[in-house]
C-alpha cells in the first residue's frame, strides 16, 4: 500500500472515532434542571418513557444529536439502580461545567447580603452574563413567578433589536386597560438593566446567575410598600433584632418592624451607568406600643453605591453604603442607629459618627 493512501486511512479512521466518541472532559455530566423530564428510547416523537428524572438528578451525557426540529437531545446514563441509558432533550439539562461558573458566581457574592427580593413577570432564562445576544450563556428557563435575592446590578449597552435573544419583556394590557402600544412613548433608552441574582435549591440547582431587568417585579415587603412615594426603593434590610420582634404576628415580609431603605429617583431621563445606584437614605422606625412607624431619618441628595450592610447587633448599629464625593470617589459611608432612653430610634450620619 502507499505511503500516501495509508495516512488518508489513518486520518479517515482517527476521525470516525472521534465522531463516536462520547462528549468528553467537563461536559460528560449533568444536572436536570426541569421539575420532571423523561429518560426516552429515542429522539423520536413515538420513543418509549424508560425513566423519569426530577431536577437536581445527575447524568453522565454520553453522546448528543439535533432531531429534525432542530431540537437538541442527550444520550445520557442515569444514576438509578439499573444505570438507565436514553435519550433526554438538552434543555432540560444543564451541564455540570455551566453549573460550576454558576457557583463561582455565587462565590463572588458569598458575604454580600441580600439588598432585595425579586420575581420573574414571565418566564426568562437565567444567564452567566448579563447579555440576551446569544444562548451560549444560558443557565436555564426559569418559571414565571420565580423569586431570587438581588444581590447587585449592571447597567450594560442596549443590543439591537435584531439580536436579541428570548429574554423580551412580556406584552399586556397596563393598569389602565390601555395596551404598550397606546402607552406614550418614552425616550429612548440606550442601557439596559439587569439583576445579579442568587437562587434558592427549590428553585434552581444553579445557585446564581444574571436576569434581564424587565422580567423582574420587585418584592417590596408590605409592611414598607405604602411608603413607596416620589420614589423608587432600591435596596432594603430589617435593622430590627429577632429579640425585638418577639411575638410578632405576620410573615417576615409583612411583620412591623424597623428599616432602613435605598430609594432611586427616577427624574433625570433615561438611566445612564454611571448613575448612582441611590440618591437618598431613608430610615423608618417602629414604635411597638403605639403599633406605628415613624421617619427616623431622611437624608438630602446623594450619590450612593451598593451594596447596602446592616453591622452590629442589640441596641446600637450600623448602616454602612459608599458616598461619592463631587470627583466621583466613592467612601464607606457609616450611619450609627441606635435607640434611646425611650425606644426611639436615633439615626446619627457619618460626620457626627466621626465626632
């Protein structure tokens, strides 16, 4: 034989090994990401059931093919008695090289309290990044209703219209009955915003992740939400102890209680990055004997940066943020709380702090 005619062999039979191969390194395993999906014979529509998954099940992923929907499909191995092997549809898997950038995500955020809840108005995926230009860094299909903490957000250039990907704003009718298209149109923006996001198990096995902003409705608690006027709230966080709210009645959300509360203004036009994340500290105490709130404190204008930080513990704390000056240096800012002869919350900003 050939010199020549035995290398083509050996390129031709090299190739046909690495085609049958399975999906090696990182990408040989799996988590199931769906409630429930099912383990099947084939890619076919008439495939036999072989075996139900629920979310947080692993695979090992031996192999994958497109059907002729373009739909793409796992060979993958169970971890059940019998070590199953079928065919499942890839979007009911996330790979488990995906699932460990999302845990260095959540890494990243490990000390930083929550600043809000949100949830979804609609189902929208969860992302690496926060960019809806491509489906090479979705995470997974999160489900309409879906609550997260909030632990941060971005401002980031918005796409053009022809290269976004599934993330759009979900369409209805407004408070007033009228549809978006009857709306008055808003100035043009040109950023768009989106939630750093840290999930609970039951909701997603990844743990973090980036969410388009215009899917989020954010949760204000109802024991807060009636003091939500002129401006929008940003961040909050209880500066009540447990010992304190002893005997409370309520969720956590609606039990009355003491705040602290980062509010937005959202005069000045379209929202720039280099906005500042807050413009005004707002604090809210609660009187337990007269079931009432009051205004602690309301600071004047500022330019403030996340993320927000409750310190301390009993009688006195600390609300910690960072202020920019007129260069735009950004300090940590300390606000002493804490309660006088008579219970009622004093709010002391960082120049008497400093004294």
């Amino acid at each position: 034989m050939k010199p020549w005619l035995r290398l083509m062999l050996l390129v031709l039979w090299t190739l046909a090994v690495v085609a049958c191969h399975p999906i090696s390194g990182k990408e040989d395993a799996g988590i199931v990401i769906a409630r429930r999906a099912q383990i099947r014979s084939s890619t076919a529509v008439v495939a036999a059931d072989l075996l139900a998954v629920e979310r947080g099940a692993k695979l090992d992923i031996l192999d994958e093919t497109a059907a002729e929907n373009g739909e793409r499909w796992y060979r993958v191995r169970a971890y059940d008695v019998d070590r199953t092997e079928g065919w499942i549809e890839a979007r009911n898997v996330l790979l488990e090289k995906m699932l460990e950038q999302s845990k260095k995500l959540a890494e990243e955020d490990r000390n930083t309290p929550a600043q809000a809840t949100g949830q979804l108005r609609a189902a929208s995926n969860l992302r690496l990044t926060p960019d809806r230009t491509s489906s090479e860094n979705v995470l997974m299909r999160l489900e309409s209703g879906a609550r997260f903490e909030i632990v941060g957000w971005k401002r980031v250039p918005k796409p053009r219209a022809d290269t976004v990907d599934l993330d759009d704003a979900p369409k209805g009718s407004n408070a007033r009955g009228r549809t978006a298209s009857e709306e008055p149109k808003a100035p043009a923006e040109e950023y768009e915003l989106w939630y750093k996001v840290r999930l609970d198990p039951s909701v997603s096995p990844a743990p973090a992740g980036w969410v388009y902003g215009k899917q989020v409705e954010l949760a204000v608690p109802s024991d807060i939400i009636f003091y939500r006027t002129g401006r929008e709230f940003v961040a909050w966080q209880r500066l009540d102890d447990d010992t304190e709210q002893r005997g409370a009645k309520g969720s956590d959300d609606a039990r009355p209680g003491s705040w602290v509360i980062l509010e937005k203004s959202s005069a000045g036009g379209p929202p720039k990055p280099n906005d500042p994340d807050f413009d005004r500290i707002f604090v809210l105490g609660y009187d337990p004997e007269k079931q009432e709130h009051y205004i602690a404190y309301r600071s004047g204008n500022v330019r403030g940066r996340l993320p927000l930080r409750v310190e301390g513990s009993g009688r006195e704390k600390f609300i910690v943020v960072r202020l920019e000056d007129a260069k735009g240096q950004a300090t940590e800012a300390r606000y002493r709380v804490r309660r006088d002869e008579r219970g009622i919350l004093r709010v002391e900003p960082p120049s008497q702090v400093k004294r």
